[in-house]
C-alpha cells in the first residue's frame, strides 16, 4: 500500500484522476493552495489580470522593492477593475515591503568604475561617511545609524547576498567586520539589515492603510520583534522561527534569500521544517522564489520539464526538477505558492499561473486532509 503520510496513492478515485489525460478546470474556492502573483509590466494591463484571474490568480502582490506609490496605486486600481469583471472570484492585495536596505558608496578615484577584490579573512571597516571614498579597506555605507543597527557576531548581507560580513565590533561612526568570502565587487552594492525601517513605515501609513491592502509581507525577519514593530505601524531568523510564527499570521518562505544565509543544500530541510511548524500552530505559509522561472522565457517548462508536464496527470518524471519542488511543496502542506518574474516580466504569465494551478491540483487530488500535517 502506497497510503501513508496523509497521501492517498493507492485510492481508486486517487488512480483514476492520475491517469485522466484532460487537466482540472480552474477552481477558485476547492482548490486549498492558493497562487500569488507578482504584479508587474507583463501582467498589469486590465485584460490580462482578468485572464489571470481565470486561471487561478488568488493573491497580487506588489513588491515595494521597486515602483512608487503613484505606480502601485494604479496597478491597484487595474486590480480591482479587473475584479469588477471577476466577481465571482475576489483577488487579494499583498503589500511586500522593500526591508532594510542600505548601499556601499563609490571607490576612490583610481579604482572608479571598477571592482575591488576581498579576500576571506580579512578586515574590512565600514564607514557611515558617504562621501568617503572606499577600496579593499574601507567602505562607505548609506546608513548613519549601522553601528546602532548590528552588534559582534551579526551577519550582514551585500551585493544580493554574495558576501557575507560578521561584525567584529562597533565605533560612533564605523564599524569593523571580518570577510566571511573572496569575492571582487563594485561600487553601489546593496546591504541588508533586519527591521523595518523609514521608506517600510511610510509605505505602510501613506499607501498599504490608504488602499485597503489585505497583507502585508515584511522583508528579512530575523526575530519576533520585527513583526511586533510592523504590527505596532499598522494601529535570527531560523533559529528564532518558532518565536516568529507565534508572533505574526503567516509566513514566506523565501528560498532564494535563505539560500544566500545557509548551505543550499539545507534550503529544502529548512522548508518542509518551516511548512510543518506553521500546519501544526494554524499558521498559513507561502513557498516563494524561482518556482517556475524558466516560464519567464517560454511558454512551457524546460526541454527536460516538458517530458513530464504534457501528463502531469500521469506521473511526475525525475528530471521535471521545478515542477517536483512545487508538487513537494504543495504535498509538504504549503498553503500558498508565488510566481515573481514569471507573472511580473515573463512572457508568458497566463501559462505561468496556469501551469502552477495544474501542479497545485494534482498535489491536491492525493492529498488526505483528515490525516493531519504530519507529512515528513
């Protein structure tokens, strides 16, 4: 018998539906894995989120990491001009907040333009001067109040997480870390920090209460605190989930950002971990980060991806790799999957969702709900 672990595999109606050759109609309210959609060029026109709609769309997320108010907001209003035309089927707003960023500034003169190499190991003091002029030495930051923000042993982020900073200690004006990675890097890099800080508040009082928006997703949480200062606003984080899962509604699992912070390899643990602790506290979780991203450029799947997703229905082959994590995390328990450049810049957003919607519904067909979320 094939039934364990909350699956049904060796259920008559569950082979039957295996094997039917015509996929599932959309299904707005049975279907209990939800699709979130990032909003973007590809996909704000009205007529297209209404097509979105169709397939499968529950949730439009508009990531506050690029745009302006005045750009969201009329996103916001195609999203709801297209719900008029929907109204059988509401769409939430998700508002993702842009988080704790900050930049290195520019290298001295002779090295302008160019890079500069770190190496593992070494001292690399971070100056809060921006108008200073940095090399392998000594960098400049964008942010006045970084000794204040970190303290020895925190781990800073930059150039999208390629290299890695522990702090070793912190002055009135600098602070001085060690280099956790070689690296060659150029000027301008970004920084990430935990917390929610000035352009998060203002984007939650001036625009997310303003508009209605439905959620409100924070940025690199390291610890319970974080979301209590979110929720203050509105009227580490591994090793503290347990704290942040108490502390807020749900919760993203971002893969893309936790692979930057632990081994890659660790990446699927952590989340069917995190999956497994917010089924048994109540809490919804959303799996996110490069689900589909090869639907960004075609229409389908991957040469390796389209052996298997033409009979889905039928059997998930080994090499279907993306496809496998999504139906894995759908079978882990994950309330929610995201699209991001598939919806906001790809080319083909309707197959996108679509597709998705697919894999979400077979997860579906064979899971047993009444067994509980002890899926390992």
């Amino acid at each position: 018998m094939y039934q364990q672990s909350g699956l049904l595999l060796d259920e008559p109606e569950t082979r039957a539906n295996l094997i039917a050759l015509e996929s599932a109609a959309p299904d707005h309210f049975s279907r209990k894995c939800k699709i979130i959609c990032t909003m973007g060029p590809a996909c704000w026109d009205t007529d297209m989120l209404v097509k979105l709609i169709d397939q499968g769309l529950n949730i439009a997320r508009l990531n506050f990491s690029h745009g302006d108010h005045e750009g969201h907001g009329k996103t916001v209003e195609r999203i709801r001009e297209a719900c008029k035309q929907r109204p059988d089927k509401p769409v939430a707003i998700l508002l993702d907040t842009k988080g704790p960023e900050i930049r290195t500034g520019f290298f001295k003169e002779e090295l302008a333009g160019g890079k500069i190499n770190l190496k593992e190991g070494q001292e690399l003091k971070l100056v809060t001067d921006y108008t200073f002029k940095g090399d392998a030495t000594t960098l400049a930051v964008s942010y006045q109040q970084l000794p204040t923000a970190v303290k020895p042993s925190s781990i800073i982020l930059a150039a999208d997480g390629s290299l890695s900073l522990k702090v070793k200690s912190c002055g009135s004006d600098h602070v001085i870390t060690e280099v956790m990675n070689d690296i060659a890097m150029g000027e301008k890099k970004n920084m990430n920090l935990p917390g929610v800080k000035d352009k998060d508040k203002k984007d939650l009082l001036e625009f997310g209460i303003p508009q209605a928006i439905d959620f409100v997703a924070a940025s690199f949480v390291q610890d319970a605190e974080d979301i209590k200062l979110i929720r203050k606003t509105l009227g580490e984080g591994i090793n503290n989930i347990d704290q942040i899962i108490e502390a807020t509604d749900g919760v993203m699992v971002a893969r893309g950002d936790m692979g930057m912070e632990i081994d890659i390899e660790k990446v699927g643990l952590v989340q069917k971990m995190i999956i497994n602790k917010c089924n048994l506290k109540g809490k919804f979780v959303v799996t996110a980060t490069q689900m589909l991203d090869s639907m960004e450029r075609a229409p389908r799947p991957t040469r390796a991806e389209a052996t298997d997703v033409n009979r889905l229905q039928g059997h998930i082959g080994t090499h279907c790799l993306q496809l496998v994590e999504v139906l894995n995390a759908v079978l882990d328990g994950t309330d929610v999957v995201m699209l991001s450049g598939e919806t906001a810049s790809g080319k083909f957003p309707e197959q996108a969702v679509a597709t998705m919607r697919h894999i979400c519904q077979v997860g579906e067909r064979v899971m047993d709900y009444k067994a509980g979320s002890s899926l390992n």
